[in-house]
C-alpha cells in the first residue's frame, strides 16, 4: 500500500512538474533578478549621490575663498563648470537644484537677469523639492519683476504655495503694487506681510511698518487732522 502511494505521489509530481514547473523556474528567475536589479539600482542612487556630493564640495570649497564677497574670474569659472556638471550628470539630486540656484545668484551678481531667470527655471521645471519651491518663485518672481513684467510677476507670486514664507510673499505683491501705483492692493500686501511676519528681527518689522506708512495718501492724512479740527472747533463753540 504506501509503496503505490510513494511511486502514486512521484507520479503525481511529474504530473504537476510538467504543468507548472516552468512557471515555478520563471517566478524564481523574476524574483533573484528583481532582487539583483533593485540591489543594483540602489548601488547606482548611493554612488550618484556620493559623486555629486563630491563636486558640491568642490563648489564650496571654491566659494570659501570668496574674500570680500567677490569670487576671482578662476573660481567663478570652476563654479560654473562644477555647477553644470552638476545639472548635466546629476539632475535628479539636490545638489544640481543647490548649483543652479547658486548659477542665479552669480548671475545676478554679474548683472545676467536673463540668465539668472533659465537658471532658476530650469530647476522649477526638473522636480525640484517641494521646499525649495517657494524660495525659487520668490526670487524668480522678483527677477521677472526687474525686467518690467511686473503682471508676469504677480502671477508667479499668486500662482504659487508660498508656505512658511507668506511674509515675503505679501511684501514682494506690495513692492510690485507700489510700482505700479496700485496703493490701495499695496497697503492690503504690506498689512498682510506684517500679520504673516514670524520674523524675531525687528529690523524686518521695521521696514514693513515704513513700507506701509508709504502707502497711505497724504491726502488722506490731510482730510483725518481737517476732520480732528473740525470736532475741536465745535466742541468750543458747545461750550460758550
């Protein structure tokens, strides 16, 4: 009896071999090279990173050297070559966002606004963080602004989740409305920069308690001490 079983049990697993061991070897197969591929892929991320890393340091180390805030034509040039390696090899890491913001600010430094802006949408346009974000589309929207697209501007500043820096973000608006003689969305701006401002810097405080006092309409101000008089005027006359 249980020698038919065992040779029953043998035929039976040839049976199912037959029918399913190809499938088995396959799973196998997907699963070691699956295991090897992400293995592999992980090994590839750690060694990008470190690389770019590598050239990071070479950037700073390049702006450690920066002596009253001016950079020789040498390093200048290394940066910007650090920095586009950066971008070219290595576009999916941090550290090519950190190189082209630092291509902008250079940019500004050297009066280059047109390319400060690729530099900043270039970034804006590859993924960049999510913190990031708002820090870029502030500058970018103030760069846009130096050009006279001041609606272009505005729309960058609306358009965008301006998170912890609501602040900026309101006082950046009020600039713009200033400039264009838009008092009333200005005094809106500035008021909301000072509610938004978490700032401990009372010099920031400062600037947009002046900025806001710009704001108001002499005229206005005219029209409130005319109005104080008036009172005033009638109150003694009441108490003849």
């Amino acid at each position: 009896m249980s020698q038919r079983t065992e040779e029953e049990n043998i035929e039976a697993f040839k049976t199912w071999w037959k029918e399913n061991g190809l499938k088995v070897v396959a799973g196998i197969v997907l699963l070691v090279g699956g295991y090897i591929s992400w293995d592999l892929y992980e090994g590839k991320i750690k060694s990008e990173a470190e690389a770019a890393s590598e050239i990071w340091q070479s950037i700073t180390d390049s702006l450690s050297e920066e002596t009253g805030n001016k950079l020789t034509q040498e390093n200048q040039a290394t940066i910007q070559k650090n920095a586009e390696l950066l971008k070219k090899d290595f576009p999916d890491t941090s550290y090519a966002h950190f190189a082209a913001a630092l291509k902008a600010r250079l940019a500004v430094e050297n009066d280059e606004v047109d390319q400060a802006i690729t530099e900043l949408t270039w970034s804006l346009d590859n993924d960049v963080d999510d913190s990031l974000k708002s820090i870029l589309n502030l500058r970018l929207a103030r760069l846009v602004a130096t050009k006279g697209d001041y609606e272009e501007s505005l729309e960058v500043l609306r358009n965008t989740d301006p998170g912890s820096l609501k602040a900026a973000y309101e006082e950046a608006k009020g600039d713009i409305y200033m400039i264009l003689d838009r008092k009333e969305e200005a005094y809106t701006a500035y008021n909301s920069a000072i509610l938004f401002n978490k700032s401990s810097d009372q010099l920031i405080n400062n600037v947009l308690q002046l900025k806001l006092s710009q704001v108001n309409p002499p005229e206005i101000i005219v029209d409130q001490v005319d109005e104080v008089n008036d009172i005033e005027s009638e109150t003694e006359i009441e108490s003849l």
